[in-house]
C-alpha cells in the first residue's frame, strides 16, 4: 500500500517537474518556424502559441491563432473569444503588409476587384503583384469567412494553372476547406500529362484531414504502380469496409493485383481515374473522344498517344479534333500530323492554289499545309503561311495555328521574308512569355535613367547614391533647358520616401501640382485599405508591363505606393517603368 501511494506521488512529481519545463520554455515564432521574417509584435503574439508545434507538417497547424488573447498586430488589437485561421503561401511583411491588411475593406469589393482581373490576360509584373497579394497569410474582408477567403486563393491557383504555389499553399497550410480538391487538380494534372509517377508523388498530401474516396483510390493504385500489392490490397479492405469504394473500381484493382484475370471492357468516363484505369486494363483501348468529353481526358488521349483516326476522310471526326485543338483540349500538333497525312495526287498537289477553295474547310487546310511543307523558296512559303492563316480564321480556329505560324515566321527569319509581308510577320511573332527587360543603359543626363537606379537594380549603398543624386542634380541644374518628366518625379518622390536629400532648390510640390491622383484611389489611402489599393493599381496595370504605361500614370502609381509605404511593390514598378534598356 505505500509502495503504490509512493508511486503515485512519484508520477506526480515527474508530471509537475515535465509541465513546468514546458512552461518554461522559450516563445515560439509561428513564422521562423517556416524560414519567414516577422515583425516584433507579431513574434510576442507567437509566443503564445502551445509548443508542441510539430515543424515537419507546416504551418497549417500554426494557423489557429487564439484570438481570446489579445493579439498585436501592427495596426492593432484583434479580440475574440474563437479561433482565428489565416492561410496562405507568403509572409506578409516581407510585401508592406501585416495580418490586418483586408480588415478596412469590404468583401464585396474584394469579389468584384478579382471578377475583373479574371477576365483580363494580366502581364507578368501584374500576375506577380496580385499572388502576392492574394496570397500572403491574412483574416479575410469585411463580410467574407475564412472558408470563402480560403476557396478565393485555391480557385485562382487552379484556374490559373499554378501548379508550384498550390503545391507551396498545401506543404505550409495543413487543414483548409478545400484541400482535397486542390490535391486532386495536382494528382488530375498528372494524370492528364500520362505522368503517372510523378502524380504518385503528390499523394504525400493525402493525410487525415482529407476524406476522399476518389484519393483514397489514386493512393491504392499508386500502390499497385509501384508493386507494393500488399499495401494496396490493405487499403482497398479499409476502404471497402467504410464504403468508398465501387464495383468498377475493385474489378480494376483486383485485375491489376492479379486476384482476378478478367475485367470489363467498359470504359468508365465518371472521372480522370477511372478512365485512366479504363485505358490500361482494357486490351487494344480505342476511345473516340467527342464535344462532350472532359478536357482532361481529352489531355491524356493527346499525352499518351491515344488519339488517331482510323478513317482519314471522316470529315466528322477531324472537325472535333479541332474544335478541341482549338479549344486547348489537344496539343495543334496532332491536327497538323492529320493534315500531313491526307491523301492528295500528284495534280491536285500542283494545282493547290486552285483547287483549294473546291474543297471542304479541313480538306483545304490540309491541301494547304502540304503545300507549304513542300515550298522551296521562302516567298511562297510565307504566301502559303498566311493563307493557312485565312482558312483557319474563316472557320474561327485561330487559336490552332497563331503559334504555328509565329514559330514557322521566326524559323524562316524576319529579315528574310518579303517586304510586302514584313509588317503583318512582325505582328504575328508572339514574345516570349517569359519577360526580359534587358540590360541597363545609364544615362547621366536623364534624372530616371541615372546611376541613381543603381539603388533599385544593384542594391547599391545609400551613401554612394546620395552622392550619386549631388552629382547628378548639379549637372541637370546648369541644363536651363532640362524639363522634369513624371517618370523623374515619380523617382523623386521614391528617394524622398527613402530618406534621400533631394537639393532644396527642386520645386517639388510645383512639378507635381499638375499631375492629378484619382480621389477614389487617394481615399482607400484615408481608410487604410493598403491591400485592396494594391488589388486596384493591378487592375490599372493590367496586360501591361509597367515600362508601357505613360508616364503619368507611372507617376500616381508610385506615388500611391509610396503613400501606403507599399515599398515592394512600388520597386517592382520601377524597376520595369524608368530605367533605360538595351
């Protein structure tokens, strides 16, 4: 009897001594956990936070701030008796913002700001400005829930094909609404591309928190995939016994585990899945795709080299590879391998230029295409090339064939082509879509092409700038004629927000007076709505870089952002807008 009482008091004592080191131990940063930089206030507020954190999940487990504690943030104290979640990819700080950066702004705002910027085809420096926006880790608007706001990124990330940031969102976020879905567009896209393996991958994923029959499959045939059957056949028991799984399904796993040896040569276009099980189950798979059918089934087909036309005079079936080629459902590639394929003679080959217009749309489009595969001299190819281009313009199929000629134009050579083509060729050569500005070109004379950049591009040290900015204003000063663009005012206005000295005999505030700041941008500065004015200057940039603005508008973009000390994003515009590029 005292042996036992003994060793409870002794249990006691070692749960008082283990809880009292755990109270003793140092405050943990909910950021540094994941590499990021954070402000004071927020690393006090952190230190609240229980610290059985468990670092390898993410930080999706730090999300939940505890706001029945006071929280200081940088514009405040945020109080409530729930459970704060904030999601995202990038720290806030490290663009200007904090946690509170939506608190000022209403939801429906927010919604009708991202409806816009949907429907237009925003440049690199836009697209970038608004993902980090988007995505820093924040409450949501005014009006909006965390699930709502949490369903906003995701939806963007997978409409606009982010692939790397999903994947950066779901490693740093562990339980969101809508995780199971942003896992599957992962394990869909691979799939789409017969690039089994590396969808396996993404399963790592799939934990606890997502309960999906239709991943839960992917994870047992990814087990299959890669000869693990008795774990597979371990999983697809539990499955089974919770209701997840169906009969098609179990006869495809228990064909490919060799349970059974024969399976249904129905194929299943319910999901990717299930038509990808479809096509390696069934002997000699042959599948005709129609308007109906998925894009991402249309996608696999165009990966896995599983379209090909058995008649190559069925007029039907080629028109619907290309409304889907058109519609980016099917690599252009396959329509142009059919095209090469049609059976012409000999005459009709010589008389193509006649002869085409007698012809259906796609038979003369072939015609054509052969043609110009066999031009010798580079006249008539480009003559053919642009006549290629009317044919597909007339059946509204452009969108097959405008990278196919910008390749085919950059292959023969601008300088080559005819003087009578040279304008409309240039027009039709599409940039690369990575953006390059170019190397800089300083140039003393001009105040916004200066070595003064150098504080911008080259990180220059502040004291060599500040002599840099002595030495430049004195040579413009004895320049009588030098006229002070809004580009060099929007410098100005940068340097005197950096705590550079500008020479007092600058007129500022005279230069300045006649370029006007839209009130209703000037008032989201009055209410402190630092996201959503950075949410509306990317709607102003839109499909533009910032070095194709006019110079005006430059000016009241930067100026705004230097009002709101958004001081990130003010240099992504800069560094595009002012200096000269070779």
């Amino acid at each position: 009897m005292i042996l036992k009482n003994f060793s409870k008091l002794l249990s006691l004592f070692i749960i008082f001594f283990f809880t009292s080191q755990v109270h003793g131990d140092e405050k943990i940063d909910i950021w540094k956990n994941q590499n990021l930089k954070k402000n004071n206030n927020l690393e006090k507020s952190a230190g609240n936070l229980p610290s059985s954190i468990d670092i390898d999940k993410g930080v999706s487990s730090l999300n939940k701030i505890e706001k029945n504690q006071k929280i200081q943030i940088t514009d405040g104290l945020i109080e409530s008796s729930e459970e704060a979640n904030v999601f995202g990819v990038y720290d806030p700080e490290d663009y200007n913002f904090n946690l509170n950066m939506w608190s000022n702004t209403k939801a429906e705002d927010v919604r009708a700001s991202i409806k816009r910027l949907k429907k237009i085809k925003l440049s690199k420096t836009s697209n970038d400005i608004l993902e980090n926006i988007l995505l820093s880790f924040s409450y949501p608007p005014v009006g909006m829930n965390e699930k709502e706001f949490t369903q906003l990124k995701i939806n963007w990330l997978i409409e606009n094909d982010r692939i790397d940031l999903i994947e950066s969102f779901l490693k740093q976020n562990k339980d969101f609404e809508g995780k199971g879905r942003a896992v599957q567009y992962l394990v869909d896209q691979n799939i789409s591309e017969a690039n089994i393996k590396k969808g396996c991958e993404k399963i790592k994923f799939i934990d606890s928190t997502i309960r999906d029959s239709y991943l839960e499959k992917f994870k047992i045939y990814c087990l299959v995939f890669n000869k693990k059957d008795s774990q597979a056949r371990l999983l697809l028991d539990l499955l089974r016994e919770q209701n997840q799984s169906d009969k098609f399904f179990d006869d495809k796993i228990n064909f490919l585990l060799k349970i059974s040896d024969k399976t249904t040569n129905k194929i299943n276009e319910k999901n990717l899945l299930n038509f990808y099980l479809s096509s390696v189950t069934i002997k000699d798979f042959k599948y005709k795709p129609t308007k109906q059918t998925n894009k991402e089934i249309w996608k696999y087909l165009s990966a896995a080299n599983l379209i090909n036309i058995d008649d190559l005079t069925d007029k039907k079936e080629i028109n619907e590879l290309e409304l889907a080629a058109n519609n980016g459902q099917i690599n252009p590639s396959i329509i142009f391998n059919i095209y090469k394929q049609a059976p012409f003679n000999l005459t009709t080959l010589i008389n193509a230029k006649d002869l085409y217009q007698t012809l259906d749309s796609s038979q003369a489009r072939s015609l054509i295409y052969q043609k110009y595969l066999l031009a010798e001299d580079t006249e008539t190819q480009v003559e053919y090339l642009f006549l290629l281009e009317d044919l597909f313009k007339k059946d509204k199929l452009t969108n097959i064939f405008s990278k196919t000629l910008s390749n085919n134009l950059k292959k023969i050579g601008i300088e080559n082509i005819p003087k009578n083509y040279k304008e409309i060729a240039e027009s039709r050569i599409e940039r690369d879509e990575k953006f390059v500005l170019g190397k800089v070109k300083y140039n003393d004379k001009v105040l916004h092409q200066s070595k003064i950049m150098k504080f911008y591009l080259e990180n220059e040290e502040e004291k060599k700038i500040q002599k840099e900015i002595n030495k430049v204003f004195k040579k413009i000063n004895k320049n009588k004629k030098y006229f002070f663009s809004a580009k060099d005012l929007a410098l100005v206005d940068a340097l005197t927000t950096d705590g550079f000295n500008i020479p007092s005999k600058l007129d500022t505030k005279g230069l300045t007076a006649k370029y006007d700041v839209p009130k209703n941008l000037l008032s989201l500065i009055e209410k402190k709505q630092n996201a959503f004015l950075a949410l509306k200057i990317v709607e102003i940039i839109g499909e533009d870089e910032p070095y194709q603005l006019d110079p005006e508008t430059i000016y009241f973009i930067t100026s705004l952002l230097n009002k709101m000390d958004l001081i990130k994003i003010r240099n992504k515009v800069l560094i595009s807008a002012l200096p000269q590029r070779v």
